[in-house]
C-alpha cells in the first residue's frame, strides 16, 4: 500500500485534518473532514478519530499540524485553546514517525508559492520582485502573520507572532477606541481589533447603546463577525458599516506595517477566514490607503502585489508540504534539535 501524508490546521474555532498523496510538489488532497476544536480535551483523540473513519492508521509516513500558537521543542500551548499539543507525543501515541508542529501561518507560508491564480484575489496587482521577500497577514479567531524570507531561491516561511504587538491607534476615531477600552483591560493589542473578537469590540464601539439596525446578531459569540460584516456590506445598518470601515482600516494599516518590517517586494497576502468574506471592502481605497499612507515609503508600498487568499485549506496544504519534507528529511521532524532544546 502507498504511504499517505497527514495534515491539519489547528485553529482556535474548527480544526481541519487531511489525508494527501505523496506526489508532485504540492501533495494531493484525499479525504479531509472538519471539526469543531472545543469538542475534544486535545488534538491527539480527534486524529485517532479521523485515522480510525478513514482507515489509514497504518499508511501515515509523516504529519505536520499547522496550531494557532508558538511552537518551541515540537509543542504549543495554543493561544486562544486550552491545549497543550506536542507532536512527539501524537506520534509515540498514534504510531507516526516523523510528527511535526508549526505554527499556523508558518504552515500557509509552505501553500504560497504553489497556489493558483484562482485560489487568489487580486488587490492590487503591484510590481513584483523577482527574489524579494513575501508576507502573510490573517484575521480570524485571532490575528496572525508570517515573513516569508527569499533564501536561494525559495521563500521560507518565518514564525511570528506580531498578532499580539500593541495596536497603534493612527486617527481621532481610533484613539476614541483606546481610550475607551484601556481603562477596561489594559493594554491594547492589534488582534483585540483587527480580528474577528474584534469586528465585535468595533460593533460595540460604534454602536455604543444604540441597536442594530440589521438583523439580530445571533447569540453565538463565534458568529457575531460574520453577521456584522454581512449586515455592513448589505448596507442595512449605518453602524456596522462604520464597524467594517474601521476595521478595513485598521487591517490596512497593520498590513502596510508588515510589509515595511519584512520588506515584502514580492507579495504581500491576507489568508484567515476573515478577507475572502470582505472582499468588497478589501478592493475600495480605505484598505489600500491606509496600507500605504507611510510617508516616505508609499512608492514602495504602491508597488508591493497584494492579494487575499481564497482557499479555505491553505494551512492545510502547506502543511502537508511541510510533512512531504519530512520523509526527506526526517531529522527535521519529531526529533529536537539541540537549538530547539536550548530554546525550551
């Protein structure tokens, strides 16, 4: 029997597992299936649930799991999950032997350079670098990025976690924002706005004690942004056009910081669940101007591509990339390296 690859992308809402072929430079996809996170203590039990449907225990040469958080020494203790992952552990317990963890936009960072022109929209179409570093932003459950360095020839994928950098307030409106959530929490950070918690910070901000005048948001914490960004570009509620307003903005300009810290010549690329819905709002001149509005350095940002990732899966093919290289590479894989020892 052929030997498969097993992927997953470990979010803080749903949590993807898939099965791909070994073949060509991106893996082909066989079987995935979706879970809600939350319903399992940790990931271990909902992998051996979706080995154990699709009957490929024994077929499984290598994984790698895209999670939303730091990974040090092949573990995590996810950000906005109650879990402690460690991929040594997945692989002792499920028989694997070369089990790798990432974080989740590390992982999409591997999907880039093999994903299709339809699996991307075109923001701005920019210049290109030939060689030049790339970028990910991604709003979802939380906030994250990547750098994509261009190292001989490549773009390999740098870890960040520049969600949780201080959100830096830039007009009169957002600093009515600070100011009104700073005596509550505390500090500020970018994914307590530019996220999908923050789309429902921002509905409450601009709706102060006022009511939707769109449909009834539902009660489900994890639904709410989907709804305000339907009822803003429905336009039926003046406010939560004003919420997606700020948010497009505010996604902007932390997409323009990004670009200008990682020198993102080559393209700069939202992915999360979050910009495929607004689209709309991604294309008008609110986003693109606050991503270049940085003084001297907007010729450099008006030539920098920028496009939305469209493909849901994206963490999880490039991390069934990362696996392939696994079975390369196994050194790489569920062994420690002594730097990640050191770092641990």
């Amino acid at each position: 029997m052929s030997q498969l690859i097993l992927a997953g992308d470990v979010g803080g809402t749903k949590t993807w597992l898939g099965l791909f072929a070994l073949d060509g430079p991106r893996p082909s996809l066989l079987e995935t299936e979706r879970y809600t996170t939350l319903e399992f203590d940790t990931l271990t039990p909902m992998v051996a649930r979706f080995l154990d449907r699709t009957g490929a225990a024994d077929r499984v040469a290598a994984a790698c799991f895209g999670v939303a958080g730091p990974v040090r020494a092949n573990g995590s203790r996810l950000t906005n999950v109650p879990w402690v992952v460690h991929g040594n552990d997945i692989g002792t317990r499920l028989g694997i032997a070369s089990v790798r963890l990432l974080n989740d936009l590390e992982a999409m960072g591997h999907a880039v350079p093999l994903l299709t022109t339809q699996e991307l929209a075109v923001i701005q179409p920019g210049t290109p670098v030939r060689g030049g570093n790339a970028a990910l932003i991604a709003p979802g459950t939380g906030l994250g990025e990547a750098n994509l360095h261009a190292v001989d020839g490549r773009l390999l994928p740098m870890p960040s976690e520049g969600g949780h950098t201080d959100f830096a307030a830039r007009t009169p409106r957002e600093l009515e924002l600070v100011a009104m959530l700073s005596p509550r929490q505390g500090r500020v950070a970018l994914e307590d706005i530019v996220s999908g918690p923050g789309l429902v910070v921002l509905h409450n901000f601009t709706h102060r004690a006022t009511r939707c005048a769109g449909a009834a948001l539902p009660d489900e914490t994890g639904r709410q942004p989907a709804a305000i960004t339907a009822a803003a570009l429905d336009g039926v509620c003046a406010a939560c056009v004003d919420t997606l307003d700020l948010f497009v903005s505010a996604l902007g300009a932390a997409a323009g910081n990004l670009a200008l810290r990682t020198l993102a010549t080559a393209g700069l690329y939202l992915g999360g669940g979050i910009a495929p819905q607004i689209l709309p709002a991604l294309r008008t001149d609110r986003f693109l101007e606050a991503l270049v509005d940085k003084g001297p350095m907007r010729p450099l940002l008006e030539q920098v591509p920028v496009s939305v990732i469209l493909d849901e899966q994206a963490v999880l093919i490039g991390a069934a990339v990362a696996a392939r290289d696994l079975i390369a590479t196994p050194d790489t894989g569920s062994r420690t390296s002594d730097a990640e020892r050191a770092d641990g």
